[in-house]
C-alpha cells in the first residue's frame, strides 16, 4: 500500500487477501475480501488514499474494493474526488 502498513495478494483460488502486521501480538494477520472474481485475479493496485484497492482477474473484469482495517487506518479520511 500506499503508506507501506498493508499489502494485498490474489491468485487462483479467485479472491484477495489484505495483511497487515499487528505489533501488539508480533504476527501478521490475513483478511479475505469475500467478493470473489469468477477466474484468476492477476493484479492487484492500491489507490493513493491507501483505502481503496483496484483488482483485475482473467475473467476480463475488474473491481475496486475498499479495503481499509480500522487498526491500521484509523486516520485516514475517507472522500472520494
């Protein structure tokens, strides 16, 4: 991500994960973003208000989702424009 706090992965199982380190407990935790691309997800882009998330899959379509983890983008204002 923009801010270097988070990344986000996909692949053949058709979804996409974003992590993010908890330092609290020393580990990394993986959430699943549930709306699923019908093929591959080939490329994943985060926008600069590191929120927002572009994904793009071998079914030829995209999708935009937001992935913002309230621990780790408690500041981060949320507006479109």
């Amino acid at each position: 991500s923009p801010h270097e706090n988070k990344f986000a992965l996909g692949g053949g199982s058709r979804s996409v994960v974003v992590c993010y380190y908890q330092e609290e407990n020393n580990w990394w935790i993986s959430k699943i973003i549930k709306k699923k691309h019908t093929s591959s997800v080939t490329c994943v882009s985060w926008h600069s208000n590191n929120w927002l998330l572009a994904t793009g899959s071998s079914d030829f379509k995209c999708r935009i989702f937001a992935a913002n983890i309230s621990s780790v983008d408690a500041g981060v204002k949320r507006k479109f424009g």
